[in-house]
C-alpha cells in the first residue's frame, strides 16, 4: 500500500490540535507514523527511525509486542469496562493493586490509578491535602517541587512542574506551588565546605523554613530528573531529602513516572539511596504506553487516614482502574519482571553512556555526557570552559535534532541544550552503537 505522507500530514494540520502545538514545526519536519517494530519507528514515506526516547520515555518493551496487543484484546472481549468507583471492581484492577504492592517499595501497599501522570501528579495533591485535613492541620497544602523537574501539565501539575517555557501562556499558575533548584551537579553550585548534594538538599529545609513548616504539606520529586535534562542527584541528596521532610513534617512524594519499572537499573528510582517515600506516581512503562494508565501508591500511614473517613474521599476519575488498561499492565509487568528489565536498563545504560562519553566527552561544545540506567542527557554548550549556553535564538539544539533525525534517530530534547536519549529497555546493542554514532555525527554536523 503506498501511504502519500504530504496528503496526510495536510490532513493533519486542517484538524488536528497537537501536544505542544507548533504548527511550523510539524510542516516542515513532521513525521506520520505507521509501525513500529522493536525500537524502530516506520515514517509514512517508508524511512526507519531509532525511537530514541521510547515514545516518551514508556514504550519500554518495544513496538509491536504481540502479547501485550494480546491482554488488551482478550479483556476487550470478556469486560471492556467498568466502574472503579467504590463499590464497583474488577479482578484485573484487584490483579495489579496485588502485584503492585510485591514490587513497590515495602512501606506503599495501596493504589490508585489514574489514566497518566498528569492526573497522578493531581492526584498526589489532593491527597496530600485530605491526608493533613484529616490529621488536623489543614494549613499544610503547600507544595515545594524543583526547577527542571517535569511533573504534567494539567494547571496544577503545570504549577509544580519546573521547567518554565510551559508557564506563561497560561499564568496565574495555581498558588502554593514552590520550587527550589535543582541537585544538578552540572550546574549547582554549593557552599564552600558542603557538599553539592548536602547543600541542594539544605535548598528544601531552607524553602520550608521560609513558607513555615505548618503551611507545606508535600514535596515532590523525580529521583533521577527526566524531562528536565537527565539528572542524577550526587548520592547524599535524598538520603538528607527524607531526613528534612521527616524533621518538618513534610510528605515526601517521588515522581517515578520516568524512573519506574526498570529504566534507571533499579525496579524504583529511590531504591538507589535506600529510601522510601510516602507516595509514588507513576504511569508511562508500566503499560508500555501501549494503553493510558498511571496511579498513585500511598504508604499505610496514608492509607490509615484514608480508610477512617466518615465521608468518602471525594476525588475520582471515569477509567480510573480500567480493566483493559489493569491487563495490559500485568502482562507488561510480568515481562518486566521475567527479563529482568531493572538489570537489562543498567547493563544497557552503561553500556550506551560509555560509548557516548567516549565519542563525545572530548567535543568543545559538548558540556557532558550523563546518565543513570538506559536514560542518558548531551548537554550542549557554547563555550566548555565556562559551562555558557549558546544563545536560545541560535537553536543548537533544534539543529542537532534535525542533523539526528536525517541519520535515523528520533528523540526529544529540554530546550535548546540538552539532547535525551532512554531508547526501550528492549534495544539491542547493534543499535545502541548506532545511536553513539548517529549522535556523533549530528553534533558534528551542526558544531564541527
């Protein structure tokens, strides 16, 4: 069958609205696509693409897994849909809540699902909301997030989220919302004496102390930032993170929409550091994206509060637990669990960061190469030497993007100065080589 591209993306551009809509972008370098197949993308005019953020960050199994086309068809067929509001269940719902909480961390053993992590992130406010209430302190709604993270766009998510090109079209963000800087070990720069780590950490007791420890309820964090630039924190931030909130009263709730199942090498993010939260959102690799779910985990002090309610907790969703979305997800994290995804990310990411670092690291425009399991961040720059970003109005990194697409790689980028690559968990090493190359090549291309 021969597919005319330009026919459909015209099509495209007469009706469709997209996410982060940019009407000049998708005219002159959209893609239309058809298959996917593994880690490979198939363009309406028949080109192949290295999917080199794995949709965004969630097709972690690869395109085209018959047997996950398989669960959603087989629920389809015996209950399309029903309910999750109280009172109304199901046994794939049941299923994953049971799995969920062998896997999670061992304090979080209840949930709730959402259809992403927008209404994750949504999700976690309000709880942390009705959690103080309850407890007596309704005055505790503030919420400390971190620049650079990423935690959906919803008016509230958007508020928390801190990367601030996603602000301005749509101010006045949501009061209570607060960010401080991110442990960015590229860019942070500590106290003489302390630690980078220790003192970005210090940057939440010092928020607090500011806000007054009796107005923050949460705070809220990806353990290796994703959207942002990919950044591992250094190894003492969350330890001292959970001793802050502890000291202050202060839920710490970890964004592991990202991080979850397996991408950084570890099943959960904050396992890393030998930490637990008291929430988790997550969403994206624990369907594959091959079906719209995301959730909320709470730890049994939450879940305490929420069961002694008289009245019911008033926060719902119309798929929330749906039982397509609830099969898809046990069989998705059944093959997670059978191969060893967390393992197969650390060996992968590795292996991927090392052939970077070593074809890139030495480049004058090329800051650093950095990662944390099968998730790695090119920070371009002007100038090596004093970390100086090239002008926005340059669009290095559009550039870079553009150079990468015409060698076969299709990804995503934080501004105009970080490059991200998290390719599915499923990709092979000849294709983790290509992407070194192509990667060399782009950056090459447009900076010499």
């Amino acid at each position: 069958m021969t597919v005319d591209k330009a026919q459909w993306l015209t099509r495209d551009l007469a009706h469709l609205i997209h996410p982060l809509h940019n009407r000049r972008l998708h005219e002159t370098t959209g893609h239309v696509w058809i298959k996917g197949e593994g880690a490979l993308l198939t363009d309406a005019d028949g080109r192949e693409f290295i999917d080199g953020l794995s949709g965004l960050w969630n097709v972690v199994c690869g395109h085209g897994r018959r047997e996950l086309a398989e669960a959603a068809a087989s629920q389809m067929q015996t209950l399309a849909y029903c309910s999750g509001y109280a009172g109304s269940s199901s046994i794939p719902a049941i299923e994953l809540a049971e799995r969920l909480a062998r896997i999670s961390y061992p304090s979080i053993q209840r949930f709730f699902f959402t259809s992403g992590g927008g209404e994750s992130s949504d999700t976690s406010f309000k709880t942390a909301r009705y959690y103080w209430r309850m407890k007596g302190k309704p005055g505790k709604t503030k919420v400390i997030s971190r620049q650079f993270g990423y935690h959906g766009t919803t008016l509230a998510a958007m508020s928390a989220t801190g990367l601030s090109a996603y602000w301005p079209m749509f101010e006045p963000r949501v009061p209570g919302f607060v960010q401080i800087p991110s442990p960015y070990p590229y860019r942070y720069v500590a106290p003489p004496g302390v630690s980078p780590g220790i003192a970005a950490a210090n940057e939440l007791e010092q928020a607090i102390l500011r806000e007054g420890a009796d107005t923050v309820g949460m705070f809220l964090g990806e353990p290796v930032q994703g959207a942002g630039g990919v950044i591992p924190p250094p190894d003492d931030y969350w330890p001292r993170i959970r001793e802050i909130c502890d000291k202050h009263d202060v839920l710490l709730v970890s964004d592991e929409v990202i991080t979850g199942f397996g991408r950084t090498g570890k099943m959960f993010g904050l396992q890393h550091w030998g930490i637990e939260p008291d929430m988790i959102l997550f969403a994206k690799a624990i369907t594959s994206g091959y079906f719209p779910l995301g959730g909320v985990g709470v730890n049994d002090k939450i879940a305490a509060v929420l069961n002694q309610g008289e009245m019911p907790w008033m926060h719902a969703f119309t798929y929330s637990a749906h039982p397509v979305g609830c099969a898809v997800a046990l069989r998705t994290l059944e093959i997670i669990e059978r191969d060893d995804y967390p393992a197969q990310a650390a060996e992968k990411g590795a292996y991927l960061l090392k052939g970077l670092q070593s074809a890139l690291g030495a480049h004058p425009h090329v800051g650093e190469v950095r990662g944390k399991g099968l998730m790695c961040g090119i920070e371009l720059v002007a100038d090596k030497s004093t970390k100086a970003e090239h002008p926005a109005e340059e669009k290095i990194g559009s550039k870079v993007h553009l150079a990468a697409q015409k060698r076969g790689l299709f990804s995503r980028l934080r501004g105009e100065s970080v490059f991200c690559l998290a390719p599915p968990i499923v990709t092979p090493a000849p294709i983790l080589d290509r992407i070194v190359e192509i990667m060399a090549g782009a950056v090459g291309d447009v900076l010499g």
